[in-house]
C-alpha cells in the first residue's frame, strides 16, 4: 500500500516550518522525529498521561491523539519555546526547579506546558482550580505536591502579589 | 504512527457527505480522542478516515430565529463550559462536560463526538437526554432533525445513515425556558475516569416557586443506552417541592432503570447510587430555581 502524505504549513516555537506529512503521523510523531523536539515525550500514547503536551493556538493538547496533518496552518509551541536566546531558564522552568518539583523528569514538560497556559491567562487561581487545571497530568514520582506549589509561585510572581501563607 | 489505511480530510459540509458517499466504510474522525485510541488499541487498526476536524463552520454556539440554541457538534467541551449562552440557559451542561476526562481532553473532545460514540457514559448524553435535544444530521438528502432518544439505536450504535453527518445538536426553547439543572457525576477519580454513574436533573417551578411544573431526569450508565426516568419525572410533576417529594421521586427512579453488573460497579451498587444522586441533583435543581422547601 502506498504511503500517504499530505503538505502542511504551521508554526512550531515562532518558526514557519513547511513540510510534507505522513498522514499516520501523531503530532508527538512530527515534532520529535522531524523536529528533534523531545520535550515532547511518549508516555501512554493515548490521551491519557499529559506527558506529549504542547500549546496549539494558546490551548493544550495531547500531540499524541492529535493527527499531525491537522497542524496545518497552527502555531504550535513546545517547552523548548520557552528558553531565553542564551539558554536561560524562563521562570516557570525555574519554579520547578526551586520547588524540586521535577524527580525523573519525564512528566515535567507536559506539566510545563500547561502552567504557561495558566499563568498566560493572567487570572488568579484557587488551590483547588490549580490541581483542577493541572489534572490531565500523570507524575509517576507523585511529586503533586510540589508541581502545585511551583505553578502557585509562579503565578503569584507575575500577578506580583505576595504568596499566601500555607 | 497510527494503523491508518487512509485518510480524507473535509472542509465544508458539502464535501464531508460526498466523501461519506465515495467511502461508506470509512469512519468519521472528529477530535479523535476515542477514535484514535481504538486505533490504538487495535480495535479500529487499518481503518480509513474521513477527518472533519477542520471544519470550522461546525463550531460554536448560537441562538437561532426562535431562541433555540444550536451548538456546532466540533464544539469542543472547553469552548462550551465557556460559552455566555450555555452559562445563561443550560449551565448545567457546561457543568457536565467540564467533568469529561481532562483540560486536554477537554479542549480536543467534540460534543458531536461524544454523542456519535454512542456509549452510555459520555458526560454530555444525560443532560442532553435530559434537557430533549434534537440531533441535527446532514445527508445527501438533506437535514433531517431528530430527537436524541431516537438518536441512540443501543450500545454503541446511533442512527446516523449512509452518508450523513451530525451537524448540530439543538437545544428547544420550550425545553431550556426557565429551567434549572444539576448534574452528579459518580466515578472513582476527580478526573481523567469514566463514570460509574451520571445523573442529570433539572426543573422548571410555577412563577410563584411553589409547584414543580416540569421535573426531567436521565441517567448515563443506568443502561445500554442513555435514558430517561420518566416514572419519576410524573411523581415530581405538579407537585409542592420539599424533602419528601425527593426522597419519593429519587426512589421512583427504581422503575425505570437498569443497570448491570460491570468490572467498574455491581448493579446493586449503581441502583443505590442512582436514587442517592437522584435525590441530591433534585434538591440542588430545586434551590438553584429559587425554590423553597415545604
């Protein structure tokens, strides 16, 4: 049988990319095999881990449930988009860092991702919402606790307001 | 890569019935979050699909000429738990599929998807049963506009012909109109599970808040299908809300559903659990359309 591709323009980390897709390809697929973005990790492959998570449009998505021919004429963005020119770490990234909030490392991209999503929308969130909003995320380590507490700094940073006490 | 045989993408209406006529054996793909996972999972491996993710003419919500409200089925779950005129009307149902999978989910899953699975758990189907809407499919022939207890044919399979697709799912102002709804959601986890048991509720009181003029009641899970409780629905009706009326009209629900024993939850189990959230969505239907008890 013949392999069918399909030609697509999109945006990946504020770059235009023209390339022709296999159309059996998941997102997960093209980012990390044709873009060597491994940010983007293979976890469960279906849905349900959040570790493929990237931002398309200004919203989340799992890459691995979504076909990579309907990136076409998306802007797609991945952790990798968040490093300043010399390699500096944004402050989410750093959050986690502080916060110790990364052990294997492998859940922490699509947790990331996600956290940018919150913190672009410039609203303040409960503790509640927060674990609500990071939910579609699976942390093997269950380092939930201090996932939270590293988005919650964030966020308060940039409302620049001063973290409540626990 | 995905076990896909091949793949045709629409972008308008017109052309998605065409390609359903050209590959009758082709399966519609929309956000793709359990079309993708069956073919993962081998269940639907070397299928051929006819995407019509990108057709944004599907999505959104609006009011038509006669105040019903129409929602796009590539509506996705975020975008209706946001919508102003879900949140003024029918909240209860922005309320529901804010409780399906995750924020990811969420933003992938279509409404129209989850309808067209035809499985007796998804999130929105209750309240849809529960709040009559129409399923509107467009075919060769035209648009044919059907209620959704008819849409639903049993497990797994919904009245969609050779050729059609599901266009929108349609919202009757006569069914919206001053009436309040709760939904339960029973499941193990907060997130990211299916339900054991949905339950949605919602009521319509007499101006003086006095009398239920109208109380409508289904169920996910209680059954192959989605259903509605229609022996409980008539205990409810005409009547003076209080606690009494709940317990009665929560265990009348017992006549008309029926759910089986699953690896997820014993029918004795799922019974229980269908009066109980029966009860509660009833009460919290009650108070948020200002009623009192008596």
């Amino acid at each position: 049988m013949s392999i069918q591709y399909k030609h697509i323009q999109c945006t990946i980390n504020g770059r235009p990319v023209d390339k022709m897709v296999d159309v059996r390809a998941s997102l997960t697929d093209l980012l990390r095999n044709d873009f060597r973005l491994h940010s983007v990790k293979k976890g469960c492959e279906v849905g349900e881990c959040g570790a493929c998570n990237v931002i398309i449009d200004g919203r989340c998505y799992n890459s691995c449930i979504y076909l990579a021919v309907w990136a076409d004429g998306k802007n797609i963005r991945t952790l990798e988009s968040l490093l300043g020119p010399n390699g500096e770490l944004s402050d989410i990234q750093q959050a986690f860092v502080d916060e110790a909030a990364v052990q294997c490392g492998f859940c922490t991209p699509g947790f990331i991702m996600t956290a940018v999503e919150i913190l672009e929308s410039g609203k303040e969130y409960t503790d509640d919402q927060l674990r609500k909003a990071l939910s579609g995320h699976l942390c093997r380590c269950t380092g939930y606790e201090n996932i939270l507490r590293a988005v919650k700094k964030a966020m308060y940073r940039r409302l620049g307001k001063p973290m409540p006490e626990a | 890569m995905y076990d896909i045989k091949a793949l045709y993408e629409a972008h308008s209406v017109e052309e998605a019935v065409r390609l359903r006529v050209e590959h009758p054996e082709a399966q519609i793909i929309a956000g793709g979050s359990d079309v993708l996972v069956q073919i993962r999972e081998g269940k639907r491996a070397g299928a051929e699909l006819i995407s019509i993710y990108l057709m944004d003419e599907l999505r959104g919500i609006s009011l038509d000429e006669a105040e019903n409200i129409r929602i796009g089925s590539l509506t996705c779950f975020t975008s209706i738990t946001n919508d102003p005129i879900i949140q003024k009307y029918i909240n209860v149902l922005g309320e529901a599929v804010d409780q399906v999978g995750g924020p990811q989910i969420r933003n992938i899953g279509t409404i129209g998807g989850n309808t067209c699975n035809g499985v007796t758990s998804a999130d929105s189907a209750s309240t849809l049963f529960a709040w009559d809407a129409v399923i509107e499919l467009t075919g060769p022939e035209g648009v044919r506009r059907i209620p959704i207890q008819q849409f639903y044919l049993r497990a797994g399979k919904v009245d969609i012909r050779p050729g059609e697709i599901q266009t929108a799912i349609l919202i009757p102002k006569a069914s919206y109109e001053n009436c309040y709804g709760h939904y339960i959601k029973y499941a193990m986890r907060n997130a990211m599970d299916i339900a054991t048991l949905g339950c949605s509720v919602n009521v319509r009181l007499s101006p003086d808040k006095r009398t239920v003029e109208r109380a409508r009641i289904a169920y996910g899970v209680a059954g192959p299908v989605p259903l509605r409780a229609s022996t409980a629905e008539a205990v409810a009706q005409g009547q003076a809300p209080s606690l009494a009326l709940a317990d009665r009209f929560a265990k009348a629900v017992l006549e008309d559903i029926h759910p089986r024993d699953s690896w997820r939850a014993a029918k004795d189990f799922r019974e229980h659990i269908a009066v109980e959230t029966a009860r509660r969505a009833f009460l919290e239907s009650v108070r948020l359309a200002g009623g009192e008890l008596a």
